[in-house]
C-alpha cells in the first residue's frame, strides 16, 4: 500500500496554474527531483561519498547527477566503470 502525505499551499502560490490534481503531483515531482539533484550535488561536494552512493540514497541516477554537476561546472570524480556505462548508455541510445 503506497503512502501519502497530505500538504497545503497558499493559493496565491497557484495563481496562473489550473488546480488539477496531475497538474500539482507533475509541479510536485519536478520540485523534488530539482531538490534531490541540489541536495546531492551538496553531499558529493562536501566528500559524503560517491556519485554512485549519493545517487542510491536519493533516489536518483548516476548519469542524471554526473550531467547536473557538471552543467553546474563541477567536474566529477568518475570511476573507468561509470565511463564505461556512460559510454554504453551513449552507444544504445544514438542507436
């Protein structure tokens, strides 16, 4: 059974925004996911652990934390594995 949890937001914080409920859970998402990605970006640069690590903490892929630090200009750290899969992952998907 999935959990869930219930908030408020002031409703000027919805104006210009139809009031559907997949229009909030997509505005929702995309606001958690950019805090996932700053709050890892956060962990890796103060040493907490690995791209990898972090990534499985939160929740979140390696390739989507690589690519958002270094659109931030942080040059990961990465391992001859992750390269390899990069690598990989590119080939497939130019495919």
């Amino acid at each position: 059974m999935k959990k869930a949890v219930a908030i408020q937001i002031p409703l000027d914080w919805l104006e210009g925004i139809p009031p559907e409920s997949t229009t909030l859970q997509h505005i929702f998402r995309m606001g958690l996911y950019h805090y996932k990605v700053e709050r890892a970006i956060a962990m890796y640069t103060e040493g907490v652990g690995s791209l990898g690590y972090i990534a499985e903490q939160l929740g979140l892929s390696k390739r989507d934390i690589i690519r958002e630090a270094r659109l931030r200009g942080i040059v990961p750290d990465v391992s001859e594995e992750t390269v390899r899969e990069e690598m990989a992952n590119n080939a497939s998907y130019n495919q």
